[in-house]
C-alpha cells in the first residue's frame, strides 16, 4: 500500500516561510470559455439525437429535446462572442429536428396528464377516448436527426467554431473577467425588462439564457477577481432567482397544457380534474419571481478595468432662417431623439467612423470639422463607452438612412436641440455647439 503524503507540522515551520495563499490565475478569454461550452454541449446532444432517431421511449425523447434545446439557447446566449454567419446556420440546422422532438414531447406531456387522472376522472370514457387519439399521433413517426447536422454537431463538439470579428461586446479574446460582464447585464436586461411577463416561453428561454452566462462567470471566477465583493459570489444569489424563475415558468407552461387539454373534453370530472391544474396558471406566478430578480441587478458584477467601448459621431450644422440648424435623428429601437454616432469599427480610426456613421444614419456626405468635447458613460450592458464628436458641414445627399436603425431626420433650430434630446449627455454636446455658434441653448425638453 502506498505511503500516504506526510503533513508537515506547522509549528516547526518558519513563519516566513509559510506557503502562501495561491495567487488567482489570469482568466481564460471568453471565447474559448464559450467554445468549451458549446463542445460539451454539442457532444451532448449529438449522443442523444442518435439514441432517439426511430425511438418512442418518452424519456429518451424528453433527453434529446432537453440536450438540443440546451444547445441552441447556448448558441443564442453566446451569439455576441461567436461568428454570426456560423451560428445562423447551425441554429437554421437545428429547427427540423427541434420542431420534431418538440411535438413528440408535446403528446407525451399530454399523455402524462391524461395518465396521471385518478378516480372518477380516470374512468371518464371521453378522456380515454382523447387519450387513444394522442397516442396514435404520437407512434405515428419518431423523430430523426439528418446527417448534415450530426457533422454540425460534431464539429462543435470538436471546438471547430469561429470567433466574431467584430463582437458588439468586444474582442471574444479579451479575458472573461472583461467581457462576461457586459453579457451577463445584456441578457439580465434582455430578460427583466424586454420579456412580456405573459410570455412564459419568452421567460424560460431568457431565464435560461441568463442561467448560461452565469455558469460561465462561476467557472471563470469573475466575482473573485480584486475588486468584487468577498464571500459567497454575488452572482450566486441572481442564478438562485433565476433557477426560481425557470421552474415557475415551466409550471405555469404545463398547467397552461392541462387547460388545453380540458377545453378539448366535455363537462365531466377529467375536465374538472384538468381545470383544477390550469387554475395554478396564474400571471403572477411569474410576475413575482421576475420582479424579485430584477431586484439584484447591482449584484452582477461590472467590468472596471477593460478597454472602454469606442463611439463616434457629429453635430451637422445649417443655416437657418432664425440661425443655425442641427440635425437630429430618431433611432427606431429606442424610440428616442439624439445624435449620429455608432460604433468604431476594427482598423477605423475615430474621425473616419464619425464621418461614416453620420452618411449611414442620415444619408448625407460631411465634411469633419472641429472635435468637440466627448463623452464617457455606462452603456445599456454597463460596459464603459466614450463617444468623440466633431462638427460637421453637409456636402451632398449619399442616400437613404437604414429604416431599421433610423426612422427619422429633423433640422432644429441649435438653440432649441437640447429641448429634443431627453439624455444629458447629448445635451452637453449641442449646448457647447449653441455657445459658440448659436447663443445659449434653451433649456428643458419638448414633450
């Protein structure tokens, strides 16, 4: 028998020569977090796809759309930090055989309840009935998996998916402590304030997706990094609300499948028996759980000391008949006034990603003029953005702005475009602009 390793004695060691407390490791870049995530997954799923192609056992079924499922809100969540064009595909891949599974696992959720009726609502003679009729569609074909996504699946399972070039979040190579940050307040925001509580498979998808990032936070030990909070992760108690959150949103999925089913009996103790378990469906089932979790956003953690998200934009001037115009846009996402700008691209320096966003947003050429004052802030993921503006003299017309992105163009009057603009910060810029070209900007808003 091996010897066992001996334990040295504390006492006898010197005081300086105490081993010391290891040292936190670097942590690995989000993009290969998310690559050994997808790997793993796709392995996953690729074993049980081939298990259930021709299979009838419910849980093999439930398995695979579980494991499949899994898979495709991975590739959603994590969509920021890989190759669009990579992942429209295999997700495009995975409809068919997601639909499949999904409809088969539907009659045998149906079944289950039907099955699981006791008593008088057992014997109900309709109940059997709609239950041999379930069962016919059920064993009518099993679902199957086509060869193209297999190889799909095992290329991923083989690490071989490409990194975005231009992540809207950042470089996918940067460390996860920079990057997991920004993504987990993206689908914290995504979830608690863009999901229609009525929505409950809005709410499990994005619940689940949130869950996704938060477990790759944990492996990569973001809220141990200098700076966060000691003891147990914060992040912790925002994964605790969340699992709550998923397990309301799947009772309240299920006993919405019991009222499907009642409204397809006539009155008798089967219906009842159904009806008493849709009654659980209630919105606030959801509505509370979702409401406390959007309680413990200040708990995620914030990314302090990663590069700041890079913006540019410009003041275009005019003259007017009272004086000089600026142009404002009006983006369609955000329903809101304000100034073009956007994102720098890789490889464009400031000034060029100014000119171009500005021709993009309002389909005029400009000439750049003066740099004004910029601006730094926390964007909607509480990432640190800094936007440059400089002045800008139109040329000519270079077409027509993109209609997704902006639904509007308006000349004002530059005394008066801080009363359109409802955030500070484009009011700073114009009002620097109305001082030296146009007198003292106006105060306040239009309503």
């Amino acid at each position: 028998m091996t010897n066992p390793t001996p334990v040295p004695d504390r006492s006898t060691v010197p005081t300086g020569l105490l081993p010391a407390r290891a040292a936190h490791p670097t942590p690995p870049p989000a993009g290969c977090l998310a690559r050994a995530r997808l790997a793993g997954s796709a392995a996953t799923a690729a074993c049980w796809l081939r298990d259930a192609a021709g299979a009838s056992d419910p849980g093999t079924v439930a398995a695979a759309l579980d494991a499949l499922g899994a898979l495709r809100t991975e590739l959603r969540s994590l969509r920021p930090l890989l190759d669009k064009e990579r992942v429209r595909w295999i997700r495009a891949s995975t409809d068919a055989p997601a639909r499949d599974l999904a409809a088969a696992h539907d009659l045998d959720q149906r079944l289950a309840l039907l099955d699981g009726l006791d008593g008088a609502a057992a014997a109900d003679p309709e109940a059997r009935v709609l239950r041999t009729a379930l069962a016919r569609a059920r064993y009518r074909g099993a679902p199957a998996a086509g060869a193209d996504l297999l190889a799909d699946l095992d290329d991923l399972a083989a690490g071989r998916i490409g990194l975005r070039d231009h992540a809207p979040l950042g470089d996918p190579a940067l460390p996860a402590s920079v990057l997991l940050p920004p993504l987990l307040q993206r689908r914290f925001r995504k979830l608690v304030r863009d999901t229609d509580p009525a929505d409950t498979a809005a709410v499990h998808r994005r619940a689940a997706e949130l869950r996704i990032v938060l477990a790759l936070a944990a492996t990569a030990r973001v809220d141990e990094l200098p700076g966060s909070a000691g003891g147990r992760p914060s992040s912790c108690a925002v994964d605790d609300a969340a699992a709550v959150l998923l397990e309301r949103a799947a009772a309240v999925r299920n006993a919405c499948v019991a009222a499907e089913l009642a409204d397809r009996l006539p009155p008798g103790p089967a219906r009842d028996a159904l009806a008493a378990m849709a009654a659980t469906a209630r919105p606030a089932a959801v509505r509370e759980p979702l409401s406390a979790l959007a309680a413990l956003r200040d708990r995620l953690p914030v990314d302090t000391a990663g590069p700041a998200k890079r913006a540019a934009g410009g003041v275009l001037l005019r003259s007017g008949p009272d004086g000089p115009q600026a142009l404002l846009v009006h983006r369609v996402r955000q329903g809101d006034w304000t100034l073009p700008k956007g994102t720098v691209a890789p490889g464009e320096t400031d000034v060029e990603a100014a000119v171009r966003e500005v021709r993009e947003e309002t389909g005029l050429r400009c000439r750049a003029g003066a740099e004004l004052t910029g601006v730094r802030y926390r964007d909607r993921n509480r990432r640190a953005k800094q936007v440059r503006y400089w002045l800008m003299t139109p040329l000519a017309g270079a077409g027509r702005p993109d209609p997704s992105e902006v639904d509007g163009l308006r000349w004002v009057p530059l005394a008066e475009a801080g009363r359109w603009l409802p955030r500070e910060r484009d009011r700073m810029v114009v009002a620097e602009v109305a001082r030296e070209h146009g007198g003292t900007a106006r105060p306040g808003r239009v309503a």
